[in-house]
C-alpha cells in the first residue's frame, strides 16, 4: 500500500511538472534552436513559450533595426500577418456572445450588394473557416498583374475587387479552401454591427485582453512604437517600406510579450473582461460543419503523433507562428523579422524539447519496397500530375528518359532497375513507375526526407485534334482580365495576359496549363469552344469569355 501510494505521488508530481519546468538541459536546447538562424548583426527573432497559463521561456535574438543596431526586445513590434485572424475570429464572437450577431446569419444580411447571383446562403460560420468559396482577393490582384505588396490597397479597395465577383470557388459549406477575403468581410461584418471601425474595436478589446502593444493596422504611414523592420538577404541584407493598409486578415502588429498575454488567457481560460466559454470556444472547432481542419482564426494539425492547433503568418520577411499543444498544456510563439528563418520548422523543433521527442524525426520509405515489370522509355512518357495539381512531364531525347518540371532544370534520369530510375546526379532521388488498377501508368517519387507522393499519367489523345482552335482572346468581366492564347506548335501554346507572356501546354482537348494556371475550355451547343475557365491557388473556375 505504501508503495502504491509513493507511486501515486510520484505520477501527480510528474504529470504536475510536465511542461512547467524546464530543466537546465532542455533550456540549452531551447537556446541553440532560437539562435540558429541568426547571424551575427543581422535580423532576428522573438520567441516564447507559456506552460500552464506561466511563461517559462523567452528569447530575443538579432536586431530589429540594422541601420541603428537597435536590439529586438521586449517592446518590439512585429506584423504577425494571418496570425492575427484568430482576433478577428474573437472579435466576432464577442458579437454573438451579446446577441448582436449569429453565425448563421447570411452575410448579405449585413452586406447586401455581394454575390447578387448566388442562391445559397454564404453564412458567417462559412466565412470563418473557409468554406465560403470566396475567391481569395490577392489572387485575383496577382491573375490582373498587380504585386498587392508593392500597392497601396485597403480594405475598401479588396471590397470592391470582391463585390465583383459574381461567381464562388464552390459552394458554401461543402469544403475547405483558405481565403484571406474571408477575414476582410468579417471586418466590413463588424463595422456594420458596431458602428465604428475595425481597428477601433479590436483596440478596445486588445486593451480589455490587457494587451497593450497590440492593433491592427489601416494607417501605414502611422503605425506606432519599435517596430521590428523587415529585411531579405540577397547577398547583403536588404528592408523595404511597408505601404499595405490592408487588415483583418493579417496586417497585426504586436509584440512577444502581448502574445504570451493571450496564451496566457487561453490556457487558463480566465480573463477579467471575457467569459470562460467564450474563450474555450475560440479554440474549438464550428459546430454544424464538417470542416475540421480549420475553426476560429486557428488551424488543427498532428505532428508527430500529438494534436496541436496552430496558426502561421507570412508577409514578405515577416512570419510568426503560435503552436498550442495538448500535451504538456503548452504554446510556443515565435516571431521573425528575416527572410532567411523558418518559425515553423523552429517552433516544432522546440516542442520536440517540450514533448521529449528531439532526437524522434519522422521516417519515409526512401526506395521502392519491390522491383516491378519493366518499362520503356516509351511506356513512362507523357504529363503526370498529383491530386493537388503538381506536375511533371517525361520526354525521350537521343534515347534518354528526362523528367521537366516547372521552376527546375531538366533532368535526365538513369534506369536503376525494370521500373525504377534515379537522377544522373543524385541517385538518392528516385522514380518508381508501375500501372494503378485501371491501368493507368503512374509515377511515385522517393527521397530521403521527403514522404513518397504519386502522379498519375493525363491519358489523352491529341493526334486528331486541330490545335488552331484554341487560338483568340479572351475576357473576364469581373477582374477585367484578358488571356490571349497562340498556337505555337502541336501542344505548345504562348499565352498572354496584359503583358506578361507565358508557355501554355495542352494537355488533353479541354486543358492547358500555364505556369501555375490551369485553363479550362467549355464547348458550346454548337462544339464551339468560346469559354475559358481558369483556377490557380485559392481562385477557382473564374470565366473567361471569347471576344
């Protein structure tokens, strides 16, 4: 018995101290990991992790102002980007808690000049975890030629982009698709329910979160405090003038010591203005939907086999990332002001720390588990591509077999087995080719520290077809876009939109793929093909009509 209760002690005691203490060890390793990446009189990093509702552990690396050498430190204030939708996400829910909302409510309830055309309800839950099928306004900027980043948009400029839209990417509820026009609503939603501004409100409520150093920013040319510059590296370090106004979505300036304020919140689940179920809810998941990968301004994920929710910001050198995990009852911020560090891969390294799992890595098959039936060059040639729409083409030139794919060198490959080969010049990076149950060849690629992923042959048949058919212009009324396409040869097209030229490939009689476009062609009644639709990225299926 008095074992047993030694033992009960003991097991209290650890489960107690979990992620609460870090011992001498663990600090040093926390250390190393924050300092990796930055380099002597260079930017930095700003990095914290709260444990049971208390900080245990801060970090402030490299300077946050080269030009005057200035430290980044605890009153540094970085843009955290997509990192602050959870506070648009909290911001609304304050709405509904007093009864001044719902999320069922359509959005055209409070902005009734969108989406005239759509029948379905776009709710405010869709509008929070992405499955409105709103087309993402920053892609639209870029399919009109704009660097959004090189502007002066705002919010009222992203609206009137999006009030043109007459068609979604899908309809609302029925999938996922991450969208920053989404937060941009919930902000034109918020000042029509308050009557004020945005940043007015969420002011009010940063001060409420005892969160001082924190707003959202519509002023570029004000933005208060010390602010932790952003710089690349291209073979010397280089900033550049913030000049968006853009916010909802992103565009939070704040500092690590606000951050682990809320951490703070949200692990206690105690706040002096905010009520207990509000702030469990904010971490959860929406009731009534079947998206689960994305709830109020925070995504769900797994890494190495323990839950955790996080969020990721990114824009330009700026990039932040808050890991809240289960285990352990602990988050992890950080915070970046360099182009040349990866706050995501550092933040989980740390919580290996934390979780006791640093020397665990995830394990990939790096070879085929057996040797198929052989395979000519002939039988492998042809355009493969993934689920999600990555491609890569396999060509015969002089007898050697050469995989192309966008963005890269041509490479030729050297025949290791009957259905496998491996890069001339590097024999680590293999290609299995086998047939899948229909038949159909596919290619799977194999790399030590990539896991194996498989593309599937596009089967067509392109030797009857008349490739000057394609050939004209065509516009898009709500983006006010014009394709031009021109036969060059066979399958390969040149493809213009405004000025800007690019290769287009036929892939079978109603696809063509453009550098990171993918076109569509729709015939009429007649055969006729005087429709184009186009999709890339977070922009689905936009119209394009022949002149």
């Amino acid at each position: 018995m008095k074992s047993n209760l030694i033992f009960l002690v003991f097991l209290l005691s650890s489960m107690l101290n979990f992620g609460q203490e870090l011992t001498d060890s663990q600090r040093d390793k926390l250390n190393k990991i924050a300092i990796q990446d930055v380099p002597k009189g260079g930017p930095g990093i700003a990095v914290g992790i709260v444990q049971n509702g208390k900080i245990s552990y801060t970090k402030y690396a490299g300077f946050a102002n080269l030009k005057d050498s200035l430290d980044i430190g605890e009153m540094s204030r970085f843009n955290i980007a997509s990192n602050g939708k959870q506070f648009t996400a909290f911001a609304i829910l304050t709405l509904e808690e007093n009864n001044k909302l719902s999320l069922e409510d359509d959005i055209r309830k409070y902005l009734p000049n969108l989406y005239k055309n759509i029948k379905k309800p776009i709710k405010i839950k869709h509008v929070l975890n992405h499955s409105s099928g709103i087309r993402d306004v920053y892609d639209l900027w870029r399919l009109q030629g704009y660097t959004w980043w090189k502007q002066e948009f705002d919010n009222a400029d992203a609206m009137e982009l999006i009030a043109k839209q007459e068609d979604l990417n899908f309809v609302p509820g029925s999938k996922y698709s991450y969208s920053n026009s989404n937060y941009i609503l919930l902000t034109q939603i918020i000042e029509k329910v308050t009557g004020t501004s945005f940043v007015a409100y969420t002011d009010q409520l940063f001060k409420k979160l005892d969160m001082p150093n924190t707003s959202f920013v519509n002023d570029f040319q004000n933005i208060k405090g010390q602010i932790a510059k952003p710089y690349f590296n291209f073979n010397t370090w280089k900033t550049y003038n913030w000049t968006c106004n853009i916010h909802g979505d992103g565009n939070l300036f704040s500092t690590l010591e606000d951050q682990l304020q809320w951490e703070k919140i949200v692990q206690t689940k105690k706040s002096k203005n905010f009520s207990k179920d509000i702030i469990i809810k904010s971490q959860e998941l929406l009731a009534n939907t079947t998206i689960k990968k994305y709830g109020y301004g925070v995504e769900f994920g797994e890494h190495k086999n323990e839950l955790y929710c996080f969020h990721a910001g990114s824009t330009g050198a700026w990039k932040a990332i808050t890991a809240r995990f289960e285990t352990g009852n602990f988050s992890i911020v950080t915070m970046i002001n360099s182009g040349k560090i990866d706050p995501m891969m550092q933040t989980l390294q740390m919580a290996d720390v934390l979780l006791h799992k640093i020397d665990s890595k995830e394990t990939f098959p790096i070879v085929p588990k057996t040797i198929g039936e052989k395979v000519t060059n002939q039988d492998v040639l042809g355009i493969y591509r993934t689920k999600s729409g990555y491609v890569m083409k396999f060509e015969e030139r002089e007898g050697d077999l050469y995989m192309i794919r966008s963005g890269r060198n041509d490479m030729k490959l050297l025949r290791e087995a009957n259905n496998i080969f491996h890069q001339w010049n590097d024999a680590s990076f293999k290609q299995e080719f086998t047939k899948n149950k229909d038949g159909i060849m596919e290619i799977t690629t194999y790399y030590p520290s990539v896991k194996p992923f498989t593309l599937t042959r596009i089967e067509s048949d392109l030797s009857t077809f008349d490739f000057s058919v394609l050939n004209g212009s065509f516009n898009n009324v709500e983006t006010g876009v014009s394709f031009t396409i021109k036969n060059i040869e066979k399958e390969n097209y040149e493809v213009t939109i405004g000025k800007k030229k690019m290769n287009g490939l036929l892939v079978c009689d109603n696809e063509m793929l453009v550098v990171d476009y993918n076109l569509s062609f729709k015939k009429d009644s007649a055969g006729n093909i005087n429709e184009i639709q186009v999709t890339s990225g977070r922009i689905q299926n936009v119209r394009f009509i022949r002149k």
